[in-house]
C-alpha cells in the first residue's frame, strides 16, 4: 500500500513550491529583523550588545523567568542561551539568581539598563508600526491574517515533534 498525496500531481508541486518559498521568507525575515535591531543600536552608539541579546530582553520585558522559561515561553529561539544570559548579567543587564526552592535554577530579570535596551527595541518596533500604518503597507486585518497563519504553521509543527517522532 502506498501513500497518495491528497492532492494532484501538479497541485501537490505548486503547494511544495510555496511552502519551501514560505521557509526561505520567514529565515530572511528574521535575519533581517536582527540586521534592523543592529543598524537601530549602531546608530544610538550602543556596540556591547547584540541584537539577539537585545531582543531577548525585549520580549523578558518586566517578567521574572528561569532559563528554562525563556525557551518554553518563545523569549528565545537560539540554543545558545546560556552564554547570552551569561554577557548580559556580566554587562549588567540582568539580573540573576538561583531560586530557593530548586537550587538548581537560576531566575533572570532586567537591570534599569536591560530596561533601557528593551524601550529603545519597544520605540524602534512602535515606529515601524506606525510607519507601516500610515503608509498602507500593511493593516491590522493583514497581520491578523499572517499571525493566524503562522499560528497554525506552528500547530502542525509542534504536532510533529510530539506526536510522529
């Protein structure tokens, strides 16, 4: 017995063909996002950090996480985590301390610098929207439409990696 794609020879191609087209756009995208938080820091003077790192605490914000957290919560999708926390509380942008239940673990909040890094990124994001928005490049209805796409891009995937392997 063999699997039969659901669709046609022809429609199975052009979906293939859209979906790897759909991969390649989300990786520039994200390479780009970096590249767009990097070009923000060079032009205020700020050179001790990333844009990974500065990212990351965008998206820590006022929360208290482990490093654990940080990954389960989507904060951080790189798998070198513990080195970016590590310079970040070395550059004092972090707080760190281990949690006196489990020992073992460590919680990460931001510093009042960690914080002016994460309302420089939330200023650059703010006018970005607003740009977009006042120029018609994309409305609310259009983000809407791309974050429940991706949403269940992110369903199915998620599905693969519980329930397949």
């Amino acid at each position: 017995m063999s699997l039969q794609s659901p669709l046609a020879p022809a429609q199975s191609t052009t979906f293939l063909a859209g979906y790897l087209d759909t991969l390649s756009l989300l990786e520039r995208l994200h390479r780009l996002l970096l590249d767009v938080i990097k070009d923000e820091f060079e032009r205020v003077n700020i050179l001790e950090i990333n844009a990974v790192q500065a990212l990351l605490l965008f998206n820590i914000g006022d929360n208290e996480v482990t490093a654990g957290e940080l990954k389960s919560r989507g904060y951080y999708q790189g798998s070198n985590v513990s080195y970016n926390l590590k310079k970040l509380v070395e550059a004092g942008y972090m707080h760190h301390q281990r949690c006196e239940i489990d020992r073992r673990s460590v919680r990460v909040r931001l510093t009042p610098k960690g914080r002016e890094i994460r309302n420089i990124v939330a200023g650059l994001f703010t006018r970005h929207a607003e740009g977009m928005s006042a120029s018609g490049a994309v409305d609310r209805e259009g983000f809407d439409g791309i974050s429940h796409l991706l949403k269940r891009v992110e369903r199915y995937w998620s599905d693969q990696i519980r329930y397949i392997y």
